[in-house]
C-alpha cells in the first residue's frame, strides 16, 4: 500500500461485500404460537429469559416448540428479537363468567371495555393473556368481615358420626365450596368441597387428610358451625373500610 512522508490525503477505496454483520449486533423478528402474553402487539426480547417470561415456555405440541426453539436459537446468538403472539383458532381469555371473549393485549382492553359492555361478557375477572394457562388462575374475593369468618354460621340439624362427609346443618346457604368449617369443642378443621342449600347439606373434607377423610369423632346434633374463608389464614384480621376511604 502507499506511504506517505509528508502530511497529505491519501484516497482508498476497499471492497465491502464480503463483510457479514455481526448478529449480535442486527434486530430479529418473529411471529409465532405462544401460550401466553400479548396478541398481536410487539416484543423485544433480548434472552431466553426474556422469551419465556414474556411468553412462557413451550407448550407440548410439535407447532408451539417449533416457533419457541425457533426464537430462542437465534437469541443464543443475537441479543434483541422483534417477537408478536399470533391469534390462533378459539383464543380465548378465561374469565369468571366463562364467556368466549378474546381480549388481544392491553390496548384492545381499552377499546372494548370502555363502554362497560365487556364485563357481561366475561363477569368480575378475567386472565390478562388469553390461552388454556389462564384456567389455571383462581380469584378469591372476602368482601366484608362476615366473609373473612363467622363464629356461629349455622348449626347442625342431626347427629353426624365419625367418618361422614355429608353433614345436614340448619341452613346451607352461608357456605360456599372451599370454605373452612370447625365445629364447636372439635379439634379438626374440614374443607367444604360442596353445597347443596336445597337440601341444607354440606359435603365436608378434613385438613391436612387425604382428600375425602370425613369426620375424625361424631359430632352432635345441634353444634354450632364456624365458617372461615378459605385463606383467611394469609390475613391477621378482616378486610375493612379506611378511615380515608
């Protein structure tokens, strides 16, 4: 090459066709099937991490690996990755009211819930992402102290013996499934796992026992019955109104 003694300009020309861009350094994109996040919105995922927290991991059919392994391969390489939800067939958000409702991400929310039509499509709750993953979501709502716990809810109508499930109270309809029930001068704590207010019955299951263990000890006919939601347990005391509120 020349070599220049004084100070001047040196002119070169070089050839550039053959250089490939590092693909650390270039942006990706890719739609694919996810089972969960945002429909239709984009994501810039920088890892693997990135990719499973915003859409979570592969579901276990052939097309769902495909498009995870297919982005995640090329974040071992790259560090940012344009992604986007695709809408597949009977995408669907799984809500309280078991509506079929697609809600797509955030700004379609906003779209359609603003007239306040949505909510008799979908009741009080919905999942934020559509997919199967959102029926694995639970809600559970204490609303006021008798909610939390009642000391004395009803009584029982009849002599129970040990080992029974289904117990006859004076009135069923304070109970709902998943409430925890002790009965007076009783040591155990039952889940109700039923109810039945026609017929003033709840089907009870014992703490900490498999599943279906009735009564340990007969209980008598005309004990009182404590009432107790379900996670009361998580609180130190019942929900209540602020001073501010």
């Amino acid at each position: 090459m020349a070599f220049q003694v004084s100070p001047g300009i040196q002119v070169s020309e070089i050839d550039l066709t053959n250089v490939v861009p590092a693909v650390s350094s270039t942006t990706g994109a890719f739609a694919g099937s996810f089972q969960w996040g945002p429909v239709d919105e984009v994501i810039t995922v920088s890892d693997g991490k990135g990719l499973v927290d915003s859409f979570y991991e592969p579901a276990n059919t052939d097309s769902s690996a495909e498009d995870f392994y297919t982005a995640e391969s090329f974040l071992k390489y790259g560090s940012s990755l344009r992604v986007v939800r695709i809408n597949t067939t009977g995408l669907q958000n799984a809500n309280a009211s078991a509506g079929t409702q697609l809600i797509t991400n955030e700004t379609n929310y906003d779209d359609i819930a603003k007239d306040g039509q949505l909510a008799a499509t979908i009741g009080k709750f919905t999942a934020r992402y559509a997919g199967a993953l959102g029926n694995s979501l639970k809600v559970s709502v204490c609303a006021s102290a008798d909610a939390y716990s009642k000391s004395a809810e009803t009584t029982l109508s009849a002599e129970e013996v040990a080992g029974q499930t289904l117990i006859s109270v004076t009135a069923a309809d304070g109970f709902i499934v998943r409430d925890i029930v002790e009965f007076a001068n009783h040591d155990t704590l039952y889940r109700v796992t039923a109810v039945d207010t026609g017929a003033d019955t709840i089907t009870v299951s014992a703490l900490n026992q498999p599943t279906g263990t009735g009564l340990t000890e007969t209980v008598p006919s005309a004990t009182s019955v404590a009432r107790s939601w379900e996670f009361y347990n998580l609180f130190n005391k019942a929900p209540g109104k602020s001073q501010s509120a």
